[in-house]
C-alpha cells in the first residue's frame, strides 16, 4: 500500500478526517482538521480512499492524550485525542454541514450546542458482549472482541457492575450493564445532558396549548415533565414495555398507546386544535418514515419539535418537512462525550 502526506481538512461525521488527493476525498481515523499527516492508503474506491495514520507531520493544538487504553482499538470512542472544547465544535459544524448538504437546507437558525459536564464517566449503561471467556466490546470495524477491564466513559457503578460480571463464568451473550435498576427499556445514557434535552423541550412549548402528542414516547420521559402544560396527552410507541411503564403512574390526562405511530398519529390528532396541540416526535436513528412524515404534514400542527439521535435522517426528513413547516432554530447536544454521535432538537412552526 502506498504512502501520501495530505493535510486533514475537516472532520466528517462518524468521526474520521476528510483529506483530499486529487480532489477524492481520503479518510483517516483518529485525526484532527489542520493536521498535515503521513498517511497509508488500505482502501481505494473510485469515489473515495481510506488510509491509517503513520506519521504526524504537523500536530494540531486541540491533539490531546486520550485516557482510555484501548482507544484506537476499541470502536466506541472516536474524539478522545481531540480536547473537548474542539470535540463541541466539530459537532456543531457537522450538524449545520449535513442540514445544508442532504437536506439543502439555507440560514439555519443554529443555537450553541449544549455540551455535557461529564466528558467522562457519564454513560449510565454500556452493553458488552462475551465470547470464549473474554468480556468487553467489539473492536474497531470488526466482530472480534476486546477484553476490557474498565470503561473510562462508564460510571464507576457501571465498571463495577462490569467488575463483577468478570469475576463470573458467564455464558457467551450480550449483557447490559445500568448504573440503577429501572424497567428495560430505552433511555438516554447521559443524564445530566437528557435533563438539559428535556428542560429544552419544556421551554419550546407555546402558551395556551391543550394537547401534547408524544411519538415514540418510550415510557414517557418528555410526556411526564411537560404534564403541567397540557390539558391532554398522548404518548404513542410501537414498544409495549415502554407504554406499560408509561401507564404504570399515569394520571387521568394521560393516554399511551402500543403499535403504529403513524395510525396512532392519525387518532390522536383527530378533531383537534391544530393551534393549540404541540407535537414531539424522538424517533429511532433511522429517522421518519415516508409515511410518518406525509401524515405529520398533513396533521400540520402549528408546534413541531423533532428529537433526533441521527443529524443525516434529521435533515432528510427536515428537508421534506419545509413546504409545511418553518425551522425556527436548532439545537446540538453533546449527549456522547468522546463518541461521533450527536443528538439534535429542531423546533418547527407550521407555515401560514
């Protein structure tokens, strides 16, 4: 495989440098924009090339040492080489560049993303995975598995929890490990950051609003601290367990429904307001489908907030949503220290 020096331009989202040879793009993992890198090639295509870093040429000042010893081997961390301030604006800069580039969207009314106080030690749950005597995570872009004795992301109940389970002849499988026990089902890892989402959302409802209607409200995180705001509200999710423990301290206001969101849509929003009904939709990373969206711009409530775990399914579907609806701002969170993944709220308000 050959070798090139190319400077690092950008970094795209998922994590790795963009450089560019020729005008094809080349992506390096574990580097930072400026850098000018020593680099070998492992893969050419003839839209783009992936290379491996050999030699530093030029170090970036946001180039830090990362803390986990298994970074650049294990395939959960991407940034932990890159100090956390830089981390915030490479996040935000992808955010904005894949709203214009797969949405073509224009003057983004981008708010500061909103980091999280933890850099590490955050993660309230990890999953890791046990095959032939070894428990950690997969490495890298691969299925093999790397031993791991302690999650420098994980809380120190989560690595004790992982301490534990080492010290146990357990059977090849999946085990995810929690900080606390709660009903199995989904919720944010971050909690502090899932705190500033929701104190977000309750700050992006209108006054004088009578109906939430909550799709893919698993068990009810936005729905129970926006109760105070709503006359009615409905949370819908296809998650039977997630509806179960909705309804488990449910008050006479609430209504949550298992199956279809977009059938569940349809009879939430039945004969009602659209002015005074907001609805939140905080889909999985696959975003909207087609027929979610066309029965949401039909509905045409006139609050939209959409909570979002993928910025490239957010601007697709966004793109699909501006006959209908205005963006009004966005907003980036860094529910992920470490990590390339990004959460976005994109508040919209129905055209005239």
């Amino acid at each position: 495989m050959r070798l090139v020096d190319l400077q690092i331009e950008d970094i795209a989202f998922g994590g790795k440098g963009v450089a560019r040879e020729h005008g094809k793009a080349v992506f390096v993992p574990f580097t930072i924009d400026d850098e000018l890198v020593s680099m070998r090639i492992t893969r050419e295509k003839k839209q783009f090339a992936e290379a491996e870093v050999v030699d530093l040429k030029r170090r970036s000042p946001h180039r830090v040492e990362p803390l986990c010893p298994y970074f650049g081997r294990c395939g959960g961390c991407a940034y932990q080489h890159i100090d956390y301030a830089h981390q915030l604006e490479i996040k935000s800069r992808q955010v904005r560049d894949l709203l214009q580039r797969i949405g073509k969207l224009k003057d983004i009314p981008m708010r500061p993303i909103i980091p999280s106080p933890l850099h590490y030690a955050y993660r309230n749950r990890i999953t890791v995975h046990a095959e032939g005597g070894l428990i950690g995570y997969f490495r890298r872009e691969s299925h093999r598995l790397i031993e791991v004795e302690r999650c420098p992301i994980a809380m120190n109940e989560v690595n004790r929890e992982l301490a534990d389970l080492r010290a146990r002849d357990v059977p090849d499988g999946h085990y995810t490990l929690r900080a606390k026990p709660g009903p199995r089902v989904f919720s944010q890892t971050n909690d502090a950051v899932a705190n500033a989402l929701r104190d977000l959302v309750v700050d992006l409802v209108p006054p004088n609003q009578e109906l939430l209607v909550d799709a893919y409200c698993g068990a009810g995180f936005f729905a129970k601290a926006l109760i105070e705001k709503f006359e009615r509200i409905v949370g819908i999710d296809w998650d039977r367990f997630a509806i179960a423990a909705a309804k488990e301290n449910a008050i006479a206001k609430e209504l949550y429904i298992a199956g279809d969101v977009e059938s569940g849509l349809r009879s939430a929003m039945e004969n009602c307001d659209p002015a005074k009904t907001f609805l939140l939709a905080d889909p999985p990373a696959t975003g909207l489908t087609t027929r979610v969206r066309e029965t949401i711009a039909g509905l045409a409530p006139t609050t939209f907030v959409y909570v979002s775990c993928n910025p490239s399914t957010l601007a697709r579907d966004l793109a699909d949503f501006q006959p209908r609806f205005e963006i009004k701002s966005v907003t980036p969170l860094d529910i992920f220290p470490q990590t390339a993944e990004i959460e976005v709220a994109a508040e919209l308000r129905r055209r005239p």
